[in-house]
C-alpha cells in the first residue's frame, strides 16, 4: 500500500456546496453509481446536518453502494457527528469526515476560541465519532494558513483521540507547490504517532495549484487525495480528480503511485456532471475538455498522423473518448444507433433505445450528418420520470412588425390533463417564457441563459443552458439541445422549471 494512493472524492459535498452545482436526490445517486464504476475509494456524500435532504441523501447513497467507504463531513460538535452516524451508518464500510478551523483567523474571527479550546473540541469531537464509526478522518481546517507547531499539537491529539486519516486542507489556496510539499513532510516527521495514519491533501485552487500542491503532498508521504470531477468546488475549485489521477499514471515513472481508478470512466463521469448540473468546464480544460485531444495547426496535424505520440502523452481512449466519429444519419437504423451508443460507454436497455431512436429519426430528419457530440446531446436529455410538468408543443409567430408570440401546451403529470397557454413577449423565447412561468407558476429568477452548438454548420444543434434562482440561495439548471433554438430553449428552461418546484415541494413538506 506504500505506493498506492487513495482518491476520496468530495464532488458531492465541498463540490455540491458551490454556487450552480446543486442536485436533488435522484441526481446525487446517479452520480454516486458512477462514482463507484470510476473506482473511487471514498466517496464524501455529504453534509448530513445540512439539511433533512441532505441527510435523507448521503442516507440512501449508503444504502446502495457497496465498493467505495461512505463518507459524511461533520464539525467537531455532539450533534453534527451523531447526525453524520444516522446517515451513513448502514454503508458497508462507513466514515465520519470531521474538522474544525485551526488558523489564527478562524479561531479568532469564526470560532472565538482559544488554542487550548480547539484542541478540546477536537478531541471530543474524534473521540465520539471513533466510539459510533471505525473510521474516523480529521481536518485542522486552513491548515496552509496555521502555525506548524500548533498544527503538530493537534494532530497529536487527535491520533491519541482515534483518528485513523488526517487531512490536511489547503483550504484557501494560499499555499505554493513546494511549501504544501514541505508541510505534509515537516508533520509526518514531526507528529508522533504519524506512522499509524494515513495523510491526506486537500487542496483548492485559488492561484491555479491544486492538482501541483496534491501531488507536492504525494511526492512528501501522503497517501490519498481529496479531490473532485471537473475540479468543481468552492470558489475557484478544488483539485480536479482526472488531473491527479492521470498525471499519476501518465507520469508513473517519476511518481511511481497507483490508484484504484478505471480512467476509462474518467471522461463519462466529467460528462454526466456537466449534463446534471449544466455546468461546463472550458474547452482547454485538462484531460476532459473538449480541445483535450483536438489538433487544428497543420505542423501537429501532421505530426499526429506520423505517430500519435509527438502531440499526445495520453491516448483519448485511455479516459473513455472515441478514438473516431462514426457518422450517422436518417437512413441508420436501431442496430447502427445502438452500436455507436455501445462504443460511446452508454448502456440503455431495449425500451430506452426506442425512445432515444425517435428522438434520433426527428434531428436526423434536420440535419445532414450524425456526430457524436449529437448524441451525447440525446443522450444527456434529463430524466424526466419525477417531473411535474411534460413538454407536449408548442408554436411561435415573430415579425418585424408584430409582436412575437407563443403558444404552448404542457401535460400535468399528476392529473395527466393538457394546460394550453398563449402569450407575447420581447421575442418568441421570452413569449414561451412567460407562458411556462403562467402554466407552472414561478419558479424563480433566470439569471442565466446561454447557448453553444456542439457541431459545425448551419444544421448544428443549439444547446442552451440556463439557470434558475430562487430565494436567493438555490440555482436550478437545465440542458436541452435540438436544431430548433426555440425549442432547444423551452425544454432547458422547462427542465429546470421542474426541479424549482420539486424543490418548493420538499421545502413545504418539510
């Protein structure tokens, strides 16, 4: 295990928490499944004193998985530990994450408390998660930003206390490459029962050195990493799981550590968070961004062609991207569709196939050719099983000299009755606005609207993300794409339409 290094990923925890990446319950399992297909060796779930949702939550993902450890973050308080216990304690391998803030900044300005109370709390805190849960992790929070001796004190005690795993949070960024480095060396020598844990980074990204400064702390002794898919998190991010774990092993010869990972899975993981979330990472981003292995200058065109190997030190196959593109069209078949699906990592069964076929015919009868970022697009249309309101139709008239209006036609999932309404608008998407928000009721505030298209030419698919805020604190997205831009337009902003009122719904029931 000395050149194994653990991956604990908190995507649905710290990177849950950030602005624009909240999911609903449905949500966070689907993407603790395909946490556990990546090879995960922990998976944070989440904040179980939160909330009743996210307690109810991190409860049923430690219900259903089975390979990973469950874990739940709790502060160093009686009621945050026993809430977290509650929540994960029928996983088969549970974990209780606890911490609290050990820099001068935090125990004067946050906490209000002395270094001696600190380190009390720490104590009771990891004594009674040890006494409910095998495995117990302690974070001295801001640690990058904390004096080294008394940072020594505390992980002193909170070893003798019970803690199996210390994690140390470079929770600001602050910290460069070499000084993260250092400190992870300086406390391993320093802390006396260092040889009985295991050390951890947890490294955001504030100055752009997350993956640096997790990999600094490898290179030093730890041995395992906090980190999340697409570097999502708070601010500017945590370290980006698929950069840690392919510089592990695209560069095995200088770190010589492995990790459980099937980085096959990597860039299908990165896909279905942008789907749920509707949060794209930029198209430069490393290992999953779209341009990762796209090559446009001639010099490297030729260069590829000659061997792969002058432009590329990874294969994209190695993280899950087609090596080619099997172009489709409106004379394919079910067979031909489901091949490519195959060969693209989706597994659908017999009944999901017809659907995504009929929604294949109807943009095949729209446009020329077939990609395979088309059918990612498919492919990422929501499930709509737990939505109140069902798209049905609608029309649109504009005019240099008339108002733009809309007509649309929404089912009730419930009473299974059409609703019909007409309106106009500032445009025909505006007008289709209106009339979703006069059918549905409001649900909040669109703060954001943009649209890309994922292929070339004038018969590429508009794909519009928007983004929904309600009470001021909960941003809802939505993803839909179609040749059509109104349409592509509506089905986004219905599908976050719809995850706003089952959110006002679990607020009322609660």
């Amino acid at each position: 295990m000395t050149h194994y290094v653990k991956i604990f990923d908190t995507t649905l925890r710290d990177g849950e928490q950030s602005p624009g990446f909240s999911m609903n319950r449905s949500e966070k399992i689907r993407l603790a499944r395909q946490l556990e297909n990546l090879g995960v060796d922990v998976i944070e779930a989440g904040f179980p004193a939160a909330s009743p949702d996210d307690f109810e939550s991190v409860r049923q993902i430690a219900q259903t998985l089975t390979k990973p450890e469950i874990c739940g973050l709790a502060r160093a308080m009686e009621t945050d530990i026993k809430t977290t216990w509650d929540a994960i304690k029928e996983a088969q391998k549970p974990r209780i994450h606890t911490f609290i803030g050990t820099s001068p900044l935090h125990r004067e300005y946050k906490l209000k408390k002395t270094p001696d109370q600190i380190v009390e709390m720490a104590v009771k805190g990891v004594s009674l998660a040890k006494s409910l849960c095998d495995r117990v992790d302690f974070s001295p929070e801001d640690a990058g930003r904390t004096e080294r001796d008394f940072l020594v004190r505390i992980i002193d005690a909170a070893i003798e206390a019970g803690a199996d795993t210390i994690n140390i949070p470079d929770t600001v960024g602050y910290l460069s490459p070499d000084e993260f480095g250092d400190l992870i060396k300086h406390l391993i020598k320093e802390v006396k029962y260092s040889d009985k844990v295991i050390f951890a980074t947890h490294c955001h990204n504030d100055l752009g050195m997350a993956t640096a400064n997790s990999l600094a702390g490898v290179k030093n002794g730890a041995r395992q990493i906090e980190c999340t898919i697409n570097g999502c998190g708070e601010r500017a991010g945590n370290a980006s799981l698929e950069e840690v774990v392919m510089a592990l092993k695209t560069r095995h010869d200088f770190y010589g550590f492995d990790t459980g990972i099937e980085t096959t899975e990597l860039f299908q993981t990165s896909q279905l968070l942008q789907q749920i979330t509707g949060q794209k990472v930029q198209s430069n981003k490393a290992i999953v961004g779209r341009n990762a292995f796209a090559h446009e200058a001639g010099i490297h065109q030729h260069g590829i062609l000659a061997n792969r190997e002058t432009y590329e030190i990874m294969t994209p196959e190695s993280i899950g991207v087609a090596k080619t593109e099997l172009v489709l069209g409106k004379h394919s078949g079910r067979a031909a569709l489901a091949d490519r699906l195959k060969k693209l990592g989706y597994t659908i069964n017999d009944d999901q196939l017809n659907d995504v076929f009929e929604s294949f015919k109807r943009l095949a009868d729209s446009k020329k050719d077939i990609s395979d970022g088309d059918l990612d697009v498919l492919m990422f249309e929501g499930n709509t099983e737990l939505d109140e309101w069902q798209f049905v139709s609608f029309s649109t008239q504009s005019g240099e000299e008339i108002l733009s209006s809309a007509t649309i036609t929404l089912k009730n999932s419930i009473t299974g009755e059409n609703h019909t309404q007409t309106l106009t608008g500032d445009g025909m998407v505006d007008a289709a606005y209106g009339c979703i928000k006069s059918i549905c009721g409001d649900p909040g505030n669109l703060t954001e609207f943009t649209m890309d298209s994922v292929t070339a030419g004038i018969d590429a698919q508009a794909v519009v993300n928007v983004r929904i805020e309600h009470d001021g604190a909960f941003v809802f997205s939505g993803r839909a794409g179609d040749t059509d831009i109104v349409r592509a337009s509506i089905l986004a902003y219905l599908e976050a339409v719809n995850k706003s009122l089952r959110y006002q719904q679990r607020i009322e029931e609660v």
